[in-house]
C-alpha cells in the first residue's frame, strides 16, 4: 500500500546541495547526490512503479519520435509509463520537488527552462539502452536529463549501472541505488544503461526549454 500521508518537505535544497549540483553541471555537464529523495518517498514511488506493472500498464518504450517512433528491444528494453499530476499522492510529491529544482537551474544558470516530463522505467533483467543522446534530432526541447533511482540495497555485482560517456574519452558508471538523482546535459553527455541480474527501476524525465 502506498501511504496517504504527506511526505515531509523537500522543496529546500540547501546551499551545499545547490552549489555542488551547479557548479557539476557548468563545469563537467553532469551532477550525481545521493539521499536527493526521502526513503519513504522513493519506497512509494517503487511500490506504485511495481504495482501499474504487475496489472500490465508499463508499455515497451520506443526509439525517437513522432512519426518515426518504433520499439525495438535491442536498442532500448525499458517498459514505462508517463508521470500526470494527480495519480498519486507519491509522484505530486515528486513532481513538486522536481519543479522547485527547474526554479533553481533557471535561477542559476538562466536556462529557460519551462516544464518537465517524466516517467516510471522497468528494466527486467537482462534488458538494457545502448549509447544514446536524450535530445532529438529535429527538436531540441530537452536540455536538463534527470533520472531517480528507486532500487533499495542494489549491489555493484547486481549490475544495471547508467555509463556515462564523459568527452569520449573514458566513462563514469553510476549504480542504480535508491534516493540517487543524477542529472546531466541533454544534448551533451552520451549515456547507456548496462543490463542487471534483477529488476532495476527508475523515474526518468527532461527539463524542457520552448521550442
């Protein structure tokens, strides 16, 4: 059962958190902070990501967009479904965080940032997302990646790292380790999710500029 009482606030980021997480995106286009959610919070957050899967409503994610969309499993394995204001207590609490930190990155770092999208992703085990870029080619909306991790107690061994490609010349492998944001530069930082020996969940969403 996800809980019907408020999760505490979480709207204040600190100082330390603020100056870490700018200053990793202006210098190096990517930042990682751990204990970013409650516990409680992200145990909501896995419970409800598990319970629209066990009644089938994660869909296999696609490959680009609009009319050129497809899935194809070999590329990208995620099953995911979209985050909407007011399906559950647990992702407005989400969502309320999530656009109190699109103030910060446009207080800062002038980016005019105008929305966010996000959503739940499964990855069973074995399934992977070879190396990509988030933002499209014909439309350069996206410009702040962010992905939460959901997993309690996940295990190096377990696999289900996020590589990222940092200037083509060597990788960062990020485990997937419950409470963890990390967030990096849409358009920029190539990036894979290398496959895990039990399931691996996440909310993965885009600070958006106007097109």
């Amino acid at each position: 059962m996800i809980p019907l009482a408020p999760y505490a606030n979480q709207t204040d980021f600190g100082y330390s958190m603020q100056t870490t997480m700018l200053g990793n995106l202006a210098e190096h286009g990517w930042s990682q902070h751990n204990l970013f959610l409650s516990a409680d919070l992200v145990l909501a957050l896995a419970a409800e990501c598990m319970a629209i899967q066990s009644i089938g409503g994660l869909k296999l994610a696609g490959v680009r967009h609009g009319k050129l969309h497809e899935v194809t499993t070999n590329i990208r394995g995620d099953q995911i479904d979209w985050l909407k204001t007011g399906q559950s207590l647990a992702c407005d609490q989400y969502l309320e965080v999530m656009e109190a930190l699109r103030l910060v990155l446009n207080q800062n770092l002038y980016l005019g940032l105008e929305e966010y999208e996000s959503h739940f992703s499964f990855y069973a085990p074995g399934t992977s997302y070879i190396k990509h870029i988030d933002r499209f080619r014909d439309n350069d909306s996206r410009t702040i990646s962010a992905v939460i991790y959901l997993n309690e107690d996940w295990l190096p061994e377990q696999g289900g790292a996020l590589r990222l490609h940092l200037d083509g010349k060597c990788v960062e492998d990020i485990s997937p380790l419950a409470c963890r944001l990390v967030l990096f530069l849409s358009a920029e930082m190539a990036h894979e999710v290398l496959p895990a020996t039990r399931n691996r969940l996440s909310i993965a969403g885009w600070f958006k500029r106007r097109t």
